[in-house]
C-alpha cells in the first residue's frame, strides 16, 4: 500500500523577499539573479528583445564547446580562415577582430580565446563555417542550441553580432546562456576569466601591428571588480553597450546582464556592471540547502534488490532572500509516494522538494533516484509477498 510523506528537513529564521525596486539604471535593460537559486534580484525590461551585438558570440562559442564535449575536434584542431574571414573585407574594418588572412589555419583555442578576449568577428565567421559550411547554416545550429537550453525568443542572423535584423536576444536568454556556459563547461569556462591574448599567428605587417595594440580584454570588470571571471561585452552604434558578467564572492556566484547603455566606453559599463552585481551580493543573501548527490532523504523500494533508495537533487536547491526586511519561518518540505516501485533508475523523479513561507513556495525541485536498484527475481517478489500478508510490511 502506497503511503504520502512530508517531511520537514529545515526550519530556519532567515530574511527578507527579493526586491528588485532599489536598483536604478540607464540601461535599456538590466538582469540579476542568483546562480545557485536561479531567483531574479533585478528585472529591468529583461524579456524584451534587443540586438545583441557581440554578446551573441555567448552562443557562437556554446555550439563550439559542444564540437569540443563530443569529441569531434580538440583545442589543437585548425580551423581554415576563408576570404569571408578576411581582415581586408570592408565589414572588419571598424569591427573588432584577431586580424586573420585567407590561407591561414588557426587553433581552436586561439579561436576561444579571440572570442572571449578580442570579441573576433572573423573567429566567429572561421567558427561557422567549419562547424556548418557557411555562417547562415550555423545560425540554424545557434538556435537548435537556443532552443534545447530553454531560450524560447532568441534568433540569430549571423555569428559575430555585426547588426542584421534577425540578432535579437532578451536579458533573461543571455542570463540562461551564461548559466549554461558555467555549469555544462567547467573546464572550459575559466577561459573567459583571461584578461589579455596575444596571437601569435598575424600574417602582415598591418596585422602584426594590429595585435601589438590589441590584446587587453574589452570585459574591464575583469580589472576592477574582485571574483569577477566572465563573460562578454558588446557595442554597436544603434544599440549601445552590453554585457553578460559573473562574479563569485565567499562562495556565492550572481549572474547580470545589462543591454542598452549608452555610457561612455567600456569602462562605464564595467562599472555600472560591477553596480549591478554588488547591489545583489550587498541586499541579498542565498542559502543552499542541497547540492546534487546529497542525501535528502531515503524511501523504500518495493520489489527491490536494495530495500531504500536514497532520493537527492539533480541541481542545487538554493533559496535567494533579501538581507534586511525580514522573512521568518523559512521550511523545507520532501514529499514523496513509498513504496517506490522497482525498477528505479538513477535519475527518475521520485518525488518533490519544496521550500516555503507561509503558504508561498520560493523554490522547488524534483527528488531524483541516487542509484539505481533493479527489481528483484521472481522467488523474491514471492517472498516479499507473504512477509507483506504476515506483518504487514
């Protein structure tokens, strides 16, 4: 017989509700959250669609690193420079670039890092067309990617963020982005803490000379605001600056997002990012109660070689509240159905963890299978039967 559960595994004194209204802005757009909890701290037109510019790249370098998880190329591997990847064709001009010529090949990881550090426009093109043939085919593999990630708006006119039409993002889809880029990467991501890139593969003088003068990282949040260790900036004319940042302090990582800046340069905006990330570190506080793996709690298995299953999170159950108006009360709830019946295989769902104040729930997840346990052989399902009908359990 299938019994309900609820247990209470915390009751806590703790503070406040998440509130976004102190925080003011010029920017067009601006995003907050808390990357443990995934709570929004700041939402300032964070679902309305805006060109991107080079923060588009976020999504040029995700189709990349995937290439990379699988397998099919390493940080070794050339990609081949095409004459549409050529510093002399009129759009790299006042565009930011590595400064590559037609002919050459060059690594995936100069690639990377003339991505995150040069913000390369030609990278982008030499990216596309080796990953799709051509930079219009990777735009369909940039919004595959989009959409299997959770970024329901997002379209994509070409890799590098020059303006076209169709390079629309909100705050909230590069907000995704980036979580994405922490967590499914880790080895990878450290690279967009880099602060300074020198190519060693210019071809010409000009270019040569090019790369002398730029090598210094456009995210300058990078210099002046500690823990600060990604992710990209981007300018055009029409929609002014952007940035997609992370910083982790004591442990702690907030993600921000900010488009539509019209101050002076990128050091404006760094500072007006590193505003943004310490107005969350400094008003709010998070608690993380679970991280995958833990014990939250263990349920019976019926029919099972193993008599529990231990029940854990799959990501890390995280509330965000706010740091002086004061929430009391706080709980943590596990509900679930036992008997689980076998089989169970690692990673089902078998049941809910919730936490709550009052009535309100902040957060909730599923309880997933730690392992698994395979059912048991006829004799013993026989056998668990009649100690079922002698003692009732």
């Amino acid at each position: 017989m299938m019994k309900k559960n609820i247990i209470a595994l915390f009751f806590i004194l703790i503070t406040g509700v998440v509130n976004a209204a102190d925080f003011k802005t010029k920017a067009k757009s601006a995003f907050l959250i808390d990357y443990d909890s995934g709570v929004e701290i700041v939402a300032k037109n964070s679902d309305t669609l805006m060109p991107p510019s080079s923060m588009i790249k976020l999504m040029t370098l995700a189709v990349l690193f995937d290439e990379l998880a699988a397998g099919n190329i390493t940080m070794d591997t050339r990609f081949p420079v095409s004459e549409n990847a050529d510093y002399n064709r009129p759009e790299w001009y006042p565009a930011s670039k590595i400064c590559l010529v037609a002919g050459q090949t060059i690594s995936v990881r100069d690639l990377i890092l003339g991505l995150i550090v040069l913000s390369g426009g030609d990278a982008s093109v030499v990216v596309a067309e080796k990953l799709a043939g051509s930079e219009s085919a990777f735009t369909a593999m940039m919004e595959k990617k989009a959409r299997s990630i959770g970024m329901t708006q997002s379209t994509f006119g070409n890799a590098s963020g020059l303006p076209n039409p169709n390079n629309l993002m909100t705050s909230r889809e590069l907000a995704i982005l980036a979580q994405h880029l922490i967590s499914d990467y880790p080895d990878i991501y450290p690279m967009f803490a880099t602060k300074r890139f020198e190519f060693k593969g210019h071809q010409t003088d000009w270019c040569r000379e090019w790369g002398r003068t730029h090598t210094v990282n456009y995210n300058k949040l990078l210099f002046i605001m500690p823990g600060a260790d990604g992710l990209k900036t981007g300018h055009t004319a029409d929609g002014g600056y952007g940035m997609v940042a992370s910083a982790k302090i004591g442990g702690r990582r907030l993600i921000g997002v900010i488009n539509g800046f019209n101050g002076r340069g990128h050091d404006a905006l760094a500072n007006e990012m590193k505003k943004l990330l310490n107005h969350g570190f400094t008003t709010t506080m998070n608690k993380v109660f679970f991280q995958p793996g833990d014990k939250v709690a263990e349920i019976p298995v019926w029919y099972g070689r193993e008599p529990m299953v231990v029940a854990t999170v799959a990501k890390p159950f995280a509330i965000t509240v706010d740091k002086v108006d004061g929430m009391r009360g706080v709980r943590v709830l596990a509900r679930y159905d036992e008997p689980v019946t076998a089989p169970v295989r690692s990673g089902d769902v078998i049941g809910e963890l919730i936490a709550e104040q009052n009535g309100t729930v902040l957060a909730r997840a599923p309880l997933v299978a730690k392992d698994k346990v395979s059912k048991t052989q006829f004799l013993g399902r026989v056998i668990r039967n009649i100690k079922f009908m002698i003692w009732g359990k």
